[in-house]
C-alpha cells in the first residue's frame, strides 16, 4: 500500500498519470481518498482501475472493519 495526501479540495485527476503509477507498482487498482472532490475530478477518471472515497466515508469503512 502507499498513500499520498492532500487537505484541499481535489480539483481535477490526471489518469494517464495514475495508469503509469499503476503499472510502476504492479498494482491492480487505485484508490483516491481526499476531503472533497470537484465534480470533473470524478469525470476525469470514469472507467479505469480506480476508485474515489471521500475521507470521511473511507473513516467510517475503515473503522467497521477494524473494530
């Protein structure tokens, strides 16, 4: 697993940039969890190996899961 992170709104996802991450990793997909999307920034990768999670939704999953 690796993370990266941001505290502001993410604005807009370069996908070509999160298929040759993935490919550099060997990883079969990607998750993308920040406070707050814009609505281009889904757009941007509708239809690849990845997923969105707002931080507060992945918290709660997170949570059920290790308690």
């Amino acid at each position: 697993m690796d993370a990266k992170s941001t505290t502001k709104k993410l604005i807009q996802i370069n996908p070509e940039r999160l298929k040759q991450y993935i490919a550099k990793t060997h990883a079969k997909y990607c998750i993308v969890i920040t406070p707050e999307y814009s609505r281009g920034a889904i757009q941007d990768i509708q239809g690849g190996k990845y997923c969105c999670f707002n931080f507060f939704f992945f918290i709660r999953v997170y949570k059920s899961v290790n308690y």
